[in-house]
C-alpha cells in the first residue's frame, strides 16, 4: 500500500519515532495483552497470550516481564499496578 521495502519502511520508521518497528509491534501487542487481561479477570492467559500474537504463555510472560517487569499473572492478582482506559 505504501510502495516501500520492508527495510525502507522499518528504516524510514526507525528515523522518525526512534525506536524500531518490530519494538513498537511488540508493545502494541503488549498493550493489548493488558488490556485483555484487566477488563476480563475469567479469560485465561494463555488465551490472551493467542489472541495478541504470541506463540504462547511463556512467550508472554518473558516479553511482559521485560518491558514492565512483571508476569501477566501479576496483573490478574493486583490490578491496581495498572490503569486501563
């Protein structure tokens, strides 16, 4: 759709945010993966995990442990970590 390489693109992205597009793929899967798991408590994890692109729990709960230093477990126990809006 925008006629670009996908290594013009993720260059192109990189010069303008800062940050890699692979990045900002992961924490926009990340987010959604909070999100998920805070507006419904009964959904499982490795649910959430599926649905928001990842291979599985694990995969989750290594990627969510290091952008935010905890499991997505966590989350489901203390909601008060976080806001959702």
């Amino acid at each position: 759709m925008v006629f670009l390489s996908p290594s013009r693109l993720a260059s192109l992205f990189k010069q303008q945010t800062g940050s890699s597009l692979s990045k900002y793929l992961l924490w926009t899967r990340l987010r959604q993966a909070i999100y998920l798991t805070l507006s419904d408590k009964d959904r499982s994890l490795t649910d959430t995990a599926y649905d928001t692109g990842f291979y599985d729990l694990p995969q989750l709960n290594k990627y969510m442990y290091e952008m935010f230093g905890m499991p997505p477990k966590a989350l489901k126990h203390n909601s008060d970590l976080i806001e959702i809006y």
